[in-house]
C-alpha cells in the first residue's frame, strides 16, 4: 500500500500524507522542497528530487510497489505565471510529462491530480459543474488545463486511470498536527489577512471593489484542507475499485466576498484589520463557486467543515503556532 505523493511537504500535499499515513498506506514523498518544508512530513519514506528526475522516479518506481500517485507538486503563483511562463511549462508540463512517461514504463496505473478551478477561467455557470467549458485565463491554468489533456490521452492510449481533484480555494490546517498554510511569497487571502492580524502587515489590499456581487467584492469558495485530504483517499479507493476515470471538483458551494473573510478574520481572532481598496486584477472572476455533487455522490466525499469560521479558526490556530510568527 505505497502511495507516490509528489509535492507531500508542501501545503496540501502534506494533509494528505498525514491522511494517507492514518488510513493506513505508506507515503513515498517526493519533493524538492522549493516551496515545501521538510518537518511537515512526519510520515512515509521522504525522498528530495525534481519531480520530473527520471533516474531518481526509476529508483522509486523499482524500490516500491507503488499503487498510485497523487502529484501535488507545481508552482502555483498566477502573477508569476504570467511573467515567467516558461518556467510554468517547464516545472509542472514537461515535468510532469517525465513522471507519466515512467509511470507507463514502471506500470503504474492511477493518478489523482491536484488540479484548480483555475482551468474553468471565467465561469459562465454559477456553481461550476464539472462539464463547463475549460478556458483558463491564465498560465498557470493552462499548464494545469495541459496536465488533464494529456492525463485523458495517457489513459486512451496506455490505460492510466486518473482522478482529476478540481479543488476551489484551499484553507485551515491541522494545526494540532504542526501543518498548514506557509508559501513563500504568500498570495491567498486567509493568511495574508492573518498576519495582518498577526501585526506583521499593515494593510490589506482588496483587489476590485465594483464587481457585480454582493459588496463589490470577489467571492471565492473555501475548502478545508482536511477535507481535500479526505477526498485523495477516496480517490484512491475509487481508483482502486477500477471505476471510471473522471474530474472532480472539491468546494464547499458556498461563496464568501473578500470583505466577508476580512469580518470573519476580525471577528475570530478579535484584531482590527486595515485594508486598502486596489484596482482589479485582470483576469480575476468575480465569483468562483463550485458544484461539488459529482464527488459528494460518487466519491461519496463527506465535506466536515461546513462553516468559514471553523475553516478559519483552525488557520489562526495554525498561524500563531507557525515557525518564525510572533504574535504582536
Ligand atoms: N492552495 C490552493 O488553494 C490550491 C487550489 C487549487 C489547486 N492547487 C494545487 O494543489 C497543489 C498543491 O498546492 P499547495 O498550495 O499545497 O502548494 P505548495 O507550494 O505548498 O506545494 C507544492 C509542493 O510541490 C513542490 N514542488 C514544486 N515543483 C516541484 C518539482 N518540480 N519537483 C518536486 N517538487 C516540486 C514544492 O516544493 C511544494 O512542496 C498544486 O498543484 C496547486 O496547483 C492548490
């Protein structure tokens, strides 16, 4: 029961191979640790290494009888996407590629790919299904929109099952567990208002506030990390059970604006937050909520956080306790 996690010391990745550890599969971490912290992997055999090595994926593929992968690793900074598109295609393209083509060689059958609403771009439903047009807005979506591509022709043509995880906005942490949120540069909303609260920002930008929503700002769906975690090891049984390849998105369905975080943060952890109104981001939907039933009814995906202040709470938690933060 060996489950390849490339991207394991990362963010997402390392709830899952917590999660993986606890159900009872050991998890081959692969990671080059260029975002990812090596003490967030407590469990499983740790290997440092590019994800698209295929010297070092042959070792792993020959030493253990890997029964699936779950590849989280990528870079994952929409702006940087757009200046540095090369390295996008680069990292999580063509890297990607070199992991596939060993996992044919090595025959290796299921793949769970961390994938992003992003590949919806501007959402012509509200909430997103599955079947919506795919038409990413930015890089970084396509490179993700690249992966599914040849994810679908991989499997016509050389049986690999995948499960593509659509996930929405990921947020909390298993903070009792020492995990969570910790990017460097950081660009989600949750903890860059945290720190402010934290005392270590002065302001926070509210990108556009004359969208056609509620208050004018952004809404976004958040999803508790944990749950994300649950829903790989579901889709690993799916897989296993030799059902049908297939995508699926992970939100709660339900959308918060940025001016909503913001009063959430305020009211869980008690600290005034300033903010600073920009102008929009292009590319930037107004409104991204998912249409989970598919994963609720198939996977049969039990979301256990439900409420943003809980999701949040849990990211406080994570955040006083997160190496190198002081609380001011
Ligand atoms: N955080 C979100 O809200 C969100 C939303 C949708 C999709 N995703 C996707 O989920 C995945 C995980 O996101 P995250 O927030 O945990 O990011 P993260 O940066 O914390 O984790 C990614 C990990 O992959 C590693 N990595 C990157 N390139 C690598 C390479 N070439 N070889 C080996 N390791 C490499 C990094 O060191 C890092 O540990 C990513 O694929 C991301 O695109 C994230």
């Amino acid at each position: 029961m060996e489950i390849l996690v490339t991207g394991g010391a990362g963010y997402i990745g390392s709830h899952a191979v917590k999660a993986l550890a606890e159900a009872g599969y050991t998890p081959i971490v692969l990671d080059n640790l260029s975002q990812g912290h090596r003490e967030f992997v407590r469990q499983g055999v740790f290997y440092q290494g590019e994800l698209g090595d295929t010297v070092l994926l042959k070792k792993i593929f020959t030493q253990h009888d890997i029964e699936a992968v779950m590849h989280f690793a990528a870079l994952a900074l929409v702006g940087e996407s757009v200046s540095e598109p090369a390295k996008y295609y680069e990292n999580n393209v063509i890297q990607t590629f070199r992991l596939l083509r060993e996992m044919v060689k090595h025959d290796v059958k299921n793949f769970i790919f961390s994938s992003t609403c992003a590949v919806y771009g501007i959402p012509e439903k509200i909430p997103i299904p599955e079947e919506h047009l795919r038409a990413p807005a930015n890089p970084y979506g396509k490179t993700k929109l690249a992966v599914e591509h040849m994810l679908e022709d991989f499997s016509r043509a050389y049986n690999i099952k995948y499960v593509f995880l659509r996930y929405f906005n990921a947020a909390g942490a298993d903070y009792r567990a020492g995990i969570g949120e910790d990017h460097f540069p950081e660009t989600h909303l949750i903890p860059i208002v945290l720190d402010a609260a934290m005392g270590r920002r002065k302001k926070v930008n509210v990108f556009g506030t004359d969208y056609p929503t509620r208050d004018g700002t952004c809404i976004r769906d958040y999803i508790h990390v944990a749950d994300l975690a649950q829903a790989h090891m579901l889709a690993a049984k799916y897989l296993k059970e030799d059902r049908e390849s297939g995508a699926f998105n992970l939100g709660i369905g339900q959308g918060f604006s940025v001016r909503e975080v913001i009063d959430i943060v305020e009211e869980v952890t008690g600290k005034k937050i300033s903010i600073s109104e920009a102008p929009r981001r292009e590319g930037d939907p107004p409104v991204l909520i998912a249409d989970s039933t598919r994963a609720i009814n198939v996977l049969r995906w039990k979301p256990e956080y439900s409420s943003l202040e809980d999701i949040i709470s849990s990211a406080w938690e994570w955040h006083k306790r997160k190496p190198g933060n002081v609380l001011k």
